[in-house]
C-alpha cells in the first residue's frame, strides 16, 4: 500500500474516533438546554473533520463553512432561502444589528441567531485545535483530559447520566493514544513502516485494552470507600442538601436553580431587603413556563431576548396596572446585593437616586422578555443598587368580566409554551384536573375550583419530611396522589400542572410574599423586612378577555387579588366568592416565615458573585487580561532568544546519559527550526547535519548526529563520550541563539 493512501486512511481513522469524542461534547449539551436540530450540527463537524484530512485550501474551506452556517440560520430562525434576497438581507441585518450591539457593550441584547453564529464559529476552532493536536503534535492527551472532565462534572451536577459517555470515551481514547504513541515513534526514528507491520504493533494495545475494558465491566466493584463530595461542594455555594438526590436539609432563600423541587428545609430569617410602603406586597422576581416533571427550566419555545427601557420611560410588561390616580410609591432598600427589581403588582415604573445618573451613562432597565426579570442597567452592565423606589398601581378586575364567557381567541403559537406538558406526565393527573372543573363553565372558574382544590382535599403545608420524587417519578403526581404534604413549590407547580391539563395557559411564578412590620413611625407607609422566609412561588393565569391573573393555592396564604363586584353576587356559588377580597395582612403569618423553596440558594452563588465582581472592575480585568495576552505574545514571538537558555539551564547541572541525550537532541533540533534551520520532509539526518555544520561554520553537529544515529540503530551507547556530546550540545545551542 503507497504510503499517502496509507496515510490518509490512518488519519481517517483518528478523525472517526475524534468525531465520536465530540459527540459525546454536543448531546449532553443538547439534551440539558433542550436545542434541536443536532443532525445538523454533527453535520457541520463531520465536515470540518472532511476538510481538514484532505487539508482543502483554507479559502475554499472558508467558503464553505460559512455558506454551510449562513443555510444553519437562515433556515432554522427564518422561513426563507438562503439563496434569496430576503434570505441574504435577514442574514446581513442580524450580523449588523449584533455587532453594534457588541460594540456598544449591550451583551444580554445578543440575538439567538447571532449566538448560533457563534456556537459554530468555536465547533470551527475546536477542530482546528484537534487537527494540530493529531497531525503536529500527534497527541489527544489534554483534549482526551478536558473531555473526561467535562462529561464528570455534567454528570455530577446535572441530570444527564454520563456513565456510558465516560466508558466510551476512555476506550476511544486509550485507542487514540495508543494509535499516536506508535505514530509518533516512527515520525521520531524516520523509519518507514509497512501497514501490515504497523497492525502487528497496534493490534495488540487493542486487544489489551478491549481486555481491560471487558474485564472492568463484568468484575464486581467494591462501594465507594470516600464520601461523596457534591453535597459539600454544594453546602459551600449555599446550595445545602444531604444527598445528590435532593433528599436532604436545605435552606430557604430566594435562588436561580429549579430544576429539581423537593425536600426539607430549614428557616432562614437573613434580612434580604426593607420596603417602606402602605401594605404588604407580593414582590415578583421571574416566571418560568418550562416544567420537566422534576421542577422548571427556561422556556425553550421562544428566544431568550432583553428589552432595554429607559429608566425615566413606564415599563411595558404582560401584567395589567390599575388607574394612574391610584399610583402607590414603594421604597426599597437591599440588603442582600441581588442585582434584579423586586416588582410588586401593577408596577409602573423604577426610579433611582439622582446620584445614580451622575455616576452612570444610560441607566436604565433591562428585561428579559422570558422571564420579566428585571435587571437595573448602565455603563454597558448590569448593576447592584442598593436603593430604589417602584411606583405601582395595583389592578383591580371586573368581577363580570372574570365570569363571563370568553370572546377572546387565544393564537395557539403565542400560549404554546404556557401550555407545555411532559409527554411522561401520568394520565391521572389529567383526569384529576378534569374532575375538578367538571362543573366549572367559564376559564376562571376553573381556576378558582383547582386553587381551592388542595384546602378542601386533605392537603397538608409543611417544610419538614416532605418527599422527593424518584428517577421515573413525577414531582406533581408524587404530591398529588401519594404525599399531600409539602409547601409553595409543591402547591404551586401543580396548579399550573393541572391548569394547562384543562387548557388554560399559566406560569409558574418567583418571588418574595409578606414581611414583617418593624416601623409604622412614617404616617401611611410601614416599613416590612422581608427575609428569605419569605421566599415564595405563585401562580399566573391566563383568562381570556382579562388577561394574566395571579392565584395563591399554598394553604394558609391568601391572594391578593383586587376585585370590583360591578354585579349581584348573591346567587353565585360560594365557591367562587369566598374570600376573593382577602387582603394580605390575614396570611397566616407563621406558615409565610417558614415557606419557601428547597433547592433554592441563600443569596447569589458564586458564580453570579464573580460575574458581579468583573462587571464592577471591567476595565481592571481588561487590562490584566490584555497584560497577559501581550505578556505571551512577546513570549511567543521572542522565543527564540530565551527558549535556549531555558534549555540550557534545565540540563547544565544533569549529566547526558543514555536516558537524555535523545531528549536534548530533540531540543536542539527545536532551537536550531526556531533559528530558522529547519529539517526538510525528505532530508536524512546526515545530510541536515551538513548542512549545519556550514550555517556555523563547524563539526559539531556531524559529530551528535553520528552518535545520534549509531544510538538509535547501532545500540553502541558504551562507546559513547557523553561528556564530550554535551559541550557540542551547549555550543549548537548558544550559537543558535547568537
């Protein structure tokens, strides 16, 4: 077999193997963000991979990565042709459009094409990366490592079991090392190699490795003898819990992860803010419309997006706002440094100190379109502030227009994700939520009969002993059906569960509820501490010719919804007047102490920690990372003078034996290309050594090379005057750096 076909079909089968080990980087990453087309994706690999083992022109690869990426975007974020007029505009207008967003600092304003753009462009780098690894370096160590690592930590802290993953990239890898190992020898000696003899130095590495791999799958394991880490690890990030699966004491607080609800807690009375306003409130934080059966998740139906608003300008959001003549002002001070808005009901708008506008440039308001996390925005970040004041108009709802018929038709694609399910959910629990509205006539009586449901059906609030859902289990049947016993989380996850079972749209909402008086000394307004007791989950539904309405079902708190009985009431049934105009302050004030959800952290995490902390010193990190970046590239460019003296001094006080000399041959080959004396492809040692020896003029390097050569062929080390060979090694080395 001609060696260049040899050849390619060897690399061929690195790049299968390579092509594999990646796969294993982009499921998991696809399963747990839940991004689709992946066919698509691999397929942009495999031709990265293509391009790179017939080494195309890079102009030509270039082409065609990017006409491959432009169809990606064009295709799956519009309806249009990429060989279209509209299709080439859409494209042009979304790379313009995000440059000057970048270029203006608006990060959060980036657009899902753009970040698929991307998301290409690093595939784009990796396999750059994996192709000088493979050809040039003939080694996958650190990218083999990186791999392990990556699938261990996804493993451990998320959902996705990677215990497949990680054998099967071991084994890819350990063939791969193997493969380069042999690869790189023959590189080294310059020998050339029949494929039948390279078979007979391969295959056994594979069968011993098969071997092992067998015999590590079917012999018995012995338990773990260290105690699993991940719960200190979270403990240490204010995550709490005993177990991997939930199962332990956790502590309240508001937090960012729910993707997996259940569990015990215990009280936190931490102060987290102090508002000074006429009543209590029920501060919204987020929404989330994403339920996975163990908890919730960002929507994936819609792109995630940031609406940037003015600070001076009324905020524009879902939630209706009662009249402007019964605008409330809300003054709030945080103690914790979250960097969002608390938002109570009917919110208007957000001010701030007049020394804010003194020390920033374009403050305002970022939102992101998902959730309505909103987010107080200047200088191009994201800021901490630690006072401000919402002006608020509480809305208040026609009772006539909550049970009339509904006229509005509802678009299907925009109350998609309001209506998502499980395809897993049990069928019981749509036929428990049928059962209860099967006397209910209009959408908001139905809301109304499945928010009463759980104080008139044996369900117990509690924090303590409260379940955790097994793997095949789901979070809301578990609650419904068998517990009964649980707090916010559990009550209002499964009253959006069992609304969008009969069709209606709802969200499940975040936040804090309550507080507690410790002054009333300021006439109307009172000031309420709020701690991370008082973290709290909701509900909100959709009800057509209404709108979004919020509903409390956790038992022993009250909603706060303000209704205006515009008709006679009297011959309706109770079960829908009762309590409609319960005001907060008749909460049960014990069970709102000591409420709140289980997974969720005590203040921000570490790593919301560090992203405050570059925002607030950006132009430090700027110039450090910069510091650093010059700093390797004149390491880089200058390496031709120190990277001889390093080696010089690694080896002045170690004496050239057998073991080193064929390391500080490499090493001088190293410094003598740098120099730019570089051995050709086809050229033997000798004739290299020549020409060598006439750059500078000597003998020195005939005389290593000879040595180097009856070393390596001749096996005649005794012979050898290693002494000698060093002073020739030192002299090649200084002059190369002269």
């Amino acid at each position: 077999m001609r060696t260049k076909t040899f050849n390619l079909i060897e690399l061929s089968l690195y790049y299968i193997v390579i092509f594999f080990i990646l796969q294993e980087w982009l499921l998991p990453i696809m399963d747990l963000t839940k991004t689709g087309h992946v066919e698509l994706i691999l397929a942009f690999i495999g031709i990265c991979l293509v391009i790179s083992l017939f080494n195309i022109h890079f102009i030509i690869s270039w082409i065609v990565k990017l006409i491959y990426i432009a169809w990606f975007i064009i295709t799956v974020y519009s309806d249009l042709s990429l060989f279209s007029y509209d299709g080439i505009g859409f494209l042009l207008y979304e790379m313009q459009f995000n440059l000057i967003t970048i270029f203006s600092g608006k990060w959060l304003e980036i657009t899902d094409p753009f970040r698929t753009f991307l998301f290409f462009v690093l595939i784009w780098m990796l396999i750059y990366l994996i192709h000088y690894w493979i050809t040039i370096r003939k080694s996958i160590f650190y990218f083999l490592i990186l791999t392990i690592f990556f699938i261990a930590t996804l493993d451990t802290f998320t959902e996705y079991d990677g215990s497949y993953a990680m054998v099967k990239v071991v084994l890819l890898g350990l063939l791969m090392t193997a493969f380069l190992f042999v690869k790189r020898l023959i590189t080294q000696t310059n020998v050339s190699i029949q494929w039948h003899r390279y078979l007979n130095l391969i295959i056994p590495s594979i069968l011993v490795i098969g071997l092992a791999s067998v015999l590590g799958i079917i012999l018995p394991k012995s338990e773990p003898q260290w105690p699993d880490p991940v719960p200190y690890i979270k403990a240490a990030t204010g995550q709490g819990g005993e177990n991997d699966e939930g199962e332990g004491i956790s502590k309240v607080g508001y937090g960012t992860n729910d993707s997996r609800l259940g569990g015990s807690f215990v009280p936190d009375d931490k102060v987290v803010f102090r508002a000074l306003t006429e009543s209590k409130q029920y501060w919204r934080v987020e929404t989330k419309d994403f339920y996975t059966s163990k908890g919730w998740e960002q929507s994936i139906y819609t792109p995630t997006e940031s609406t940037y608003m003015n600070m001076r300008e009324e905020i524009e959001y879902s939630l209706p706002k009662g009249p402007e003549e019964e605008t409330q002002v809300a003054y709030i001070r945080q103690v914790v440094p979250f960097d969002f808005i608390f938002q109570p009901y009917g919110l208007k708008r957000v001010n701030v100190d007049e020394s804010i506008y003194d020390m920033h440039n374009n403050v305002g308001i970022i939102m992101n379109t998902s959730t309505e996390k909103l987010y107080p925005y200047a200088d191009n970040r994201i800021l901490e502030l630690e006072s401000y004041s919402v002006e608020f108009s509480e809305p208040t709802y026609l009772y006539s227009q909550l049970q009339a018929q509904p006229t509005e038709q509802l678009d299907t694609q925009d109350f998609e994700r309001y209506l998502q399910l499980p395809e897993e959910l049990p069928e019981r629990v749509v036929q428990l939520a049928n059962d209860i509205v099967k006397d209910s006539k209009t959408p908001y009586q139905k809301a109304r009969a499945i928010e009463t449901y759980f104080s008139r059906n044996g369900f117990k609030y509690d924090t303590q002993d409260v379940a955790v859902p097994e793997v095949d289990q789901d979070y809301v049947d578990q609650f419904l059906f068998e517990t009964k016993i649980g707090y916010c989380d559990n009550f209002s996850t499964s009253m959006v569960v069992l609304l969008r079972s009969v069709g209606i749209p709802a969200r499940w909402v975040k936040g804090f509820v309550g507080g507690e008086v410790v002054d009333s000394s300021e006439g109307d307004l009172k000031t309420y501490e709020i701690t991370n007791n008082n973290a709290h989950s909701w509900v909100e539904a959709y009800i057509p010719n209404v709108g979004w309405v919020n509903f409390e079902p956790t038992i022993g708190f009250a909603n706060m919804r303000s209704i205006e009985y515009d008709v006679d009431t009297a011959n309706e049934d109770e079960e829908f007047v009762l309590e409609e105009d319960q005001a907060p302050e008749e909460q049960n004030q014990e069970l709102e102490e000591t409420q709140a959800s289980s997974n969720q952290t005590n203040g921000p995490n570490f790593f919301v920690r560090l992203i405050d902390l570059i925002n607030k010193n950006h132009i430090i990190f700027i110039v450090i990372n910069l510091s650093i970046l010059v700093a390797g590239l004149l390491l880089l460019f200058s390496r031709r003078k120190w990277l001889p003296k390093v080696y010089i001094q690694m080896n002045r006080k170690k004496v050239m034996d057998e073991s080193s000399f064929e390391t500080m041959f490499t090493q001088l080959l190293r410094v003598l290309e740098l120099r730019g004396i570089k051995r050709q492809k086809d050229q033997t040692l000798h004739s290299f050594a020549k020409v060598v020896d006439d750059t500078f003029g000597t003998e020195e390097m005939s005389k290593i090379t000879y040595v180097y050569e009856q070393y390596i062929y001749g096996n005649e080390s005794q012979h050898i005057d290693f002494g000698k060979l060093k002073e020739s090694w030192e002299y090649l080395i200084n002059r190369s750096s002269s």
